[in-house]
C-alpha cells in the first residue's frame, strides 16, 4: 500500500512542521575495495563515517519556528505516515537555512539538516529523553533508544505527570504510549494533530506591499553611511536568503572498544563549526529612490575609514493586514559587503534593480582582529626616507 503526502506529517522537535512542499531522508555508506597483493580483490570495507541528510521545502505560512534553532543545538525529527510507519533521526543539526520570496509567489523555505546521530525506520522521530532536561510537563512525550537484535527500536514514552526528572521505564510519572513502535508513532502523529489542527493554525502570508528592507553602515550603524543611497525601509520585489553552516565532525576510539565491549552507534564524539559562517543576501526593487554605488567605491579607502562598506542588513516580513504590528518573519545579514548591482531595463516593463551581499560572521568568542578599526591605518607622513636604502635598513633593524 502506498500513502500520498496528505498522510504523512513531518516532525521536528516535537513540532508539526507546516506548509511542507517536499521532504527527504536518508543516508549514504563510504565504503572502498580492499586488495591483497597476490590476490586481488579481497572484500570492500567501511572507508569513513556514515551520515544522514534531511532535505526540507516548505512554504511560509507564518512564523518558522525552526528559523530559532540555534547553530549548536541538536534536534530529532523525521516523518510519520498515516499507517504509522516512521523515519526518524537523531542528532541532526541545522546546516543550511534558505528564503527565496518572489512577487505572485507564497515564499518558499529550504533547510537541509546533517544527522550525526542515528536514522532509519526503527529511529523514533519523538525527541530523545534528556536526563539534565527537569521540566518535562504533562503530556510530553520522549523516546529511549533501544536496541533490537541489532536494529534500532525505539521506545515512545508520554509524561503524565508534571515536573518530572525521572528516567522513562523507571518511573510511574511516564507511560509506554504503545510496546509496538509503529502503533506508537501512529498514535504521537494523531495527538500532535490533534493539538495543532489545521482549523486552529494562525497562517499569515507575506505580499509584495508588506515586506521591507533597511540596512546601515556595520560602523556607525547610520543609514547615510552606506555605499549606495537606500534610505529607511523599501518595498522590494523579491529576495534570496541563505545562510549556511560549515561542520567537522570529530570521530574517535572509545571507551567500549577500548575495553573490548562492542560499540554499538559509532557516533560523531564531537561536532565543530568551522568559521566565518556565510550567509548571503540577493533583492530585487524597483529603480525608484536607490541610488547605485559608483564601481570603484569599494577600494577607496575614506569609505572604509567612514563605515559604507560593511552593512547590516534586515528584511522584515509583516503581515499583510497588520502592518503596524510586530515582524512575521526577520531576515538579517552582519557585515554584509556589496558584491554587484545591476539594472535590467525593458521595453514595457518596469526597471528594476538587482542587488548582492555576502557578509560572514567569526565567532563569537573571538575578541575583534585589530585590523577592523580602520582609522588605524591611516597612512603615515611621518617616514622619512631621505637616507636611501641604508637609512630604510637600519630602521628595521632597530
């Protein structure tokens, strides 16, 4: 039997993920010949790790909660079919978040996780127990990793009591919602439901008229100090965001195998963003108050000095019939620097503008290079070189 997208539903920490256009999941196993000198061809073997990848597109139909996972943290998700067959992961982390809005479209949203920890069929979607977790509250549910002659089999517990920091299976305060897992994850998938029916969503869609842009100069935080004139907020015609991660995944021998107890999940033991983070920032506007930078100002050094080059960048989407309230949705890019703008004119159609940035952010445990304050590299006057190369040598050497 086969099931059509309107029967499934697509988990990500505990949460009904809506407006989802297409979603896969899976992983891919590295493996390479192994040859023997005077035999050949002898077996293949695992060459490095194995690791999962959960592709999302989804429209936006209001607030993302998952645009507030931060860059460290870890999240468990997958998707439930209506017969209650399930793909879960472990350990997934955020890896790229991605916005494309055009006019006559409903925004589009891609995000594309990297699973480090397990996925498969017998993996619950449902968030892993957290022992250092002590607010679990009534009706909460959580999952604990079992194994199954060597398969994973998840277990899916419910809290029925609240306030709880005691471990599933070892306390009254949960129950097994189900011993069979597929019967289980059928019975999570119709209470998140049942939660968050689709009669009670709260959908709000972003027009052309209610999407703003504004950006300042990263230095003064001043909108005079940019390199092109694009004062306050502007109606644009569409946009590109996206803003993605570089990880390293550290693997090592454990304590099991040193031991010589049988390791059983072969799981990254660390995991590392690699900085600067890149996000990058394309708009499209009508050619009405913008003002174009002339080509050569990015290497003129007085721009630097004075802050136009580096922006900071914000989109913000509202609702469309509340343009007075608080921001849908908020898009923003630090120390974005202009990489081209260009102008298409035609015949009978209406000249617009398209515009790119590109900005990276360090880390934020880093003190600021030196370098960054430009008005310490204020050329100096102040040498002389009257003395030759002599007078040059003996500087440096003093």
């Amino acid at each position: 039997m086969s099931f059509s997208s309107y029967e499934q539903v697509l988990i990500v920490q505990n949460n009904l993920v809506s407006g989802v256009a297409s979603a896969d999941i899976g992983y891919q196993t590295q493996t390479e010949p192994l040859y023997v000198a005077g035999m050949g061809y002898m077996d293949n073997f695992i060459s490095g790790p194995t690791e999962g990848q959960m592709n999302v597109t989804r429209y936006m139909l209001g607030k993302d909660f998952i645009k507030s996972i931060t860059d460290d943290e870890t999240v468990s998700g997958g998707i439930i079919l209506d017969n209650g067959q399930s793909v879960g992961f472990t350990r997934g982390r955020l890896l790229n978040y991605s916005v494309s809005c055009n006019v006559g479209q409903i925004p589009e949203i891609r995000n594309t996780f990297k699973v480090y920890g397990n996925l498969g069929g017998g993996v619950s979607p449902i968030t892993r127990w957290n022992p250092n977790k002590t607010d679990y509250d009534l009706g909460d549910f959580v999952s604990m990793s079992v194994k199954n002659d060597g398969f994973a089999q998840d277990l899916i517990y419910k809290c029925v009591e609240a306030r709880i920091v005691e471990e599933p299976g070892s306390s009254t305060a949960w129950e097994l919602v189900h011993a069979d897992s597929v019967q289980a994850a059928r019975i999570v998938k119709d209470s998140l439901a049942q939660a968050n029916q689709i009669k009670d969503r709260e959908y709000v869609i972003p027009t052309q008229g209610s999407i703003k842009i504004n950006f300042k100069g990263t230095k003064t935080q001043d909108t005079a100090y940019t390199l092109s004139e694009f004062p306050g907020f502007n109606a644009i015609l569409g946009f590109n965001y996206s803003r993605g991660l570089d990880l390293d995944s550290l693997y090592a021998l454990r304590d099991e195998q040193l031991k010589g107890t049988p390791l059983t999940d072969y799981e990254a033991i660390d995991i590392q963003i690699i900085y600067p983070i890149k996000s990058t920032f394309d708009f499209t506007v009508a050619l009405d108050n913008y003002r174009l930078s002339d080509m050569r100002a990015f290497l003129d050094y007085a721009n630097w000095d004075k802050g136009r080059v580096e922006q900071d960048i914000e989109i913000q989407m509202f609702d469309p019939q509340d343009m007075s309230s608080d921001p849908v949705m908020t898009y923003s890019v630090q120390r974005a620097k202009l990489l081209s703008e260009n102008v298409t004119s035609q015949t009978g159609e209406e000249t617009v503008l398209n515009v790119s940035f590109e900005g990276y952010e360090r880390d934020k445990l880093m003190n600021e290079p030196w370098f960054l304050n430009y008005s310490d590299l204020e050329p100096s006057n102040d040498l002389d070189i009257s003395g030759g190369t002599e007078a040059r040598i003996e500087r440096v050497e003093t």
